[in-house]
C-alpha cells in the first residue's frame, strides 16, 4: 500500500521524467540558429565550401560599379579553425573599400526565406555584407558598433555587436525575411526580418524602410534614392570590399509568408 509521500515522490519523479525530454529539446534548439547548424528540410545549400558550388549557385552582380571578370576571382581556401575548406572574398578590384566591384549574387532568387551563413573574419576592421534580395544588408564590419556595424540591419537597427565572437572565429547568422508587399505595383507592407546572432535572437520583425548606400550597393539603391523598392525577387548578395572574409555553410530555405511576421 502506498503511502501520500511514496505517491508524492511518485508522481514527482514522472513529472522529472518527462521534464528532461523537454529539457533536452529546448538546449538543442540553439545548434539549429548557431555555428555549426545543418540543413534544415527543404532548404538549399548554397555554400559548402567547394569551388563547384560557387561556380554553379553564384555569379557577380553587375552593378553599375562593377570591374571584374568571370569566372568569379573569390578563392576557395583552407578553414583556419575546423580544417576542410572556406570561400573568401578575395578579387583585387574590391582592394581599398571598393564595394560593387566584386560582389556575388546567387543566379537564383528568392522571396521570403530562411537563411543560414558563417562568417569568419581574419583581420581588424575586415568588412563585408550580406544582403537580403540584394537590397537590404546586414553588415558585417569588424569594430563597428554603430547602427552600420556588425550584425545591424544597416541604418535601420542598433548592431548587437555582444554576440559577436570576433577576429578569428566563426560567426552565424540565422534570418528570417518577408520581402515588401505590393497592390497595383504600389508598395503596402515594408519587407521585415527577424536574425539570430550566434544562437541569440538580435532582431524582431525589424522593418527594413529603404535600400541604402546608393545605385552601388543592390537592387534599387538608385530608385528615388533608395525608397523606389521594386516588386521583385533577387538574389542573395555576399560583398566583396578587399578584406580577408570567409564564408561557410550557407544554406537558404524559400518560405511563403502570408502574415507579416518573420518571428521564429
């Protein structure tokens, strides 16, 4: 015959038991939006370090700055930290800054999306971005806390430059984007991301207002000075600015979002 505590320690002991599941479940979640993350289903690779892959998913953007050559000049080098292979952004046009001069678009565009991509940046100061459609970037900017620094959704949020794991280290952005909504080719609802940043969620449902840094930077940067955005998809857009930054483990998964919420 049972006694209340042996029930009581009884039913305490399944609750523990069936906790730790959850447990479990919840302290795996953040490999899924860090370092180090695989593909989720449906989702396609776009980087996997090797020259094939980049010759085959991507091509430069051929803005009106553009300056370089195909077949793309990046190179596919050695992984400082886990060994294997890496794609840098290295084509001596960028050499100085010059951003539009080299940068790579994926041939395939897309609309809303999940988005995971490494980054590793092996100098002080090393810059780069990815941009959203080949609009909207989220910068990647060694030393910059700005709102145009490191991991800010440019000029649009603050840079939650903590999460940062720095020089030398591999880095992960996690996103989920909405592109703009458009009625009788008028815009009606502003594109919106939402980004974890090395497993930590930095950005909600940001709203992304305008295309910056000018025709030189993506799609529409030239349009009534960034505010012309267009009803298109694009590309996914990585850029080249001559400094030592690599990339890995880049994978995108098309979305079909009908509400206005990238929250995940």
């Amino acid at each position: 015959m049972k006694t209340p505590f042996a029930h009581f320690f009884l039913q305490a002991a399944l609750a523990v038991s069936q906790l730790f599941p959850l447990l479990s479940q919840d302290k795996a979640e953040p490999a899924r939006v860090d370092v180090g993350a695989k593909p989720i289903e449906g989702a396609e690779v776009i980087i996997d370090g090797s020259r094939a892959m980049l010759d085959e998913k991507w091509i430069y953007w051929e803005g009106p700055r553009f300056a370089s050559t195909m077949p793309i000049k990046w190179q596919i080098v050695e992984d400082p930290i886990d060994g294997g292979t890496c794609v840098m952004t290295d084509d001596p046009v960028a050499k100085g800054g010059k951003y539009g001069t080299a940068d790579i678009v994926t041939k395939k565009p897309y609309r809303d999306f999940r988005l995971h991509i490494e980054f590793l940046i092996m100098n002080p100061r090393g810059n780069s971005g990815v941009y959203l459609q080949n609009r909207y970037e989220i910068q990647i900017f060694d030393g910059d806390k700005t709102k145009h620094g490191m991991g800010a959704v440019i000029n649009e949020s603050e840079s939650p430059y903590h999460a940062y794991h720095g020089i030398g280290k591999w880095n992960a952005y996690d996103l989920v984007f909405r592109a703009a909504r458009f009625t009788d080719g008028k815009m009606t609802e502003k594109p919106l991301v939402t980004m974890y940043f090395n497993g930590k969620k930095v950005h909600t449902n940001q709203v992304i207002n305008k295309v910056w840094g000018g025709p030189n930077s993506g799609v529409d940067g030239g349009n009534d000075d960034g505010f012309g955005i267009t009803d298109s998809a694009q590309g996914l857009k990585l850029q080249c600015e001559g400094h030592d930054v690599r990339y890995r483990n880049a994978w995108i998964q098309e979305l079909d979002l009908e509400a206005a919420d990238t929250d995940f």
